[in-house]
C-alpha cells in the first residue's frame, strides 16, 4: 500500500474524498509545511515514509533534478489541475494506493 502525501496545491476534496475510502492521506497544511518549498515537501514526504501527491508543474521539475542527480525520495504523482476532474482524481489515487504487487 502507498500512503500520500497531498501538497498545498491539492484541493482538499480530493484528501477528504480519499480517506472516506480509507486511504491514508497527510496534507502538507495538516503537517504544517505548507510553506515549505518544493524540495523540503519532498523530504518532508520521504521522512514520512509517503509519496507526494502534487498538482504543481514546477514540483515535477525539482523531482526531475533530483532524480537525475542521483537524488532519493519516495516518489512523486503528478495530476495537471485542470485536464481532472476531482472525481477521476480520486478514483485514480485509490487504485495506486490500493496495488499490491503479486
């Protein structure tokens, strides 16, 4: 099972969505980084042990880097925020915190 780490550009629908079908969600907001920048969200996640949700094209970038410099995290999703719907969102998310691998 993956647990998520939603950033601060997540609407929190989604992270309520979410838990009523018992994901386990922390928010950056709820964790109090909300003001952290892209590379401290990232390791605020991996300290966590989670893997960051984020609907912001510049977080891609910094993963980006990290990833080709060798960096560690947990991983990253990524959803552009206006090609999904909150629904589709949700459902999504469940599936790949859901997957066992056999």
């Amino acid at each position: 099972m993956v647990n998520l780490y939603m950033d601060q550009h997540v609407p929190r629908a989604i992270s309520v969505g979410l838990r009523l079908r018992g994901v386990d969600v922390v928010t950056a907001f709820e964790d109090g980084a909300s003001e952290m920048n892209d590379s401290e969200l990232l390791n605020r996640a991996s300290e966590l042990g989670r893997v960051l949700f984020t609907q912001d094209d510049d977080l891609l970038v910094e993963a980006a880097t990290r990833q080709k410099d060798g960096g560690l995290f947990n991983g990253v999703i990524y959803a552009h925020q206006l090609r999904i719907f909150i629904g589709a969102c949700i459902n999504d998310l469940e599936i790949i915190t859901k997957f066992k691998l056999i």
